[in-house]
C-alpha cells in the first residue's frame, strides 16, 4: 500500500476496531448488518489487514498484518 493508501485505510481500521468488535477480547469483528460495516471490513480484507467469515452476514478476525497496522494506527 502507498502512504495515501495508508492515511486512509488508518483511519477506517480505527473506527472498525471502535465500533465493529463483537467479542471482548477483540477477535471478532461484525458488520452487524449494516452496509458502511460490511464495506469496511470488505476493504480491509482487500488490503490483507482482515480474514473474512462466512455466515448470514459479513464477520472477520484481524490478521497479523492487521492487528499491526491497527497498532500502528493508534500511536500515529
């Protein structure tokens, strides 16, 4: 990914972890129906930074690149 990329898909990756995380320790992520969830976890995925699930609607984990990236992400 280029640095414009990078700013980008930071912030994205800040609000899926805010608002998307469906367990407590932070390993499951769901869109929870809603359209602007499925596209972001869908984008991350593309970027290699989320594992897409199947199911009845759009859930992922965090790779490792991911989780990274979101660590990155927060001390940016």
């Amino acid at each position: 990914m280029n640095e414009t990329e990078r700013q980008l898909l930071q912030p994205l990756a800040l609000m899926v972890a805010q608002y998307l995380v469906h367990c407590i320790e932070d390993t499951e992520l769901d869109s929870m129906a809603m359209s602007a969830g499925e596209i972001a976890l869908t984008v991350l995925a593309g970027y290699g930074l989320v594992s897409l699930k199947g199911g009845h609607r759009i859930r992922g984990d965090w790779t490792d690149v991911g989780r990274q990236f979101l660590e990155d992400a927060r001390k940016a």
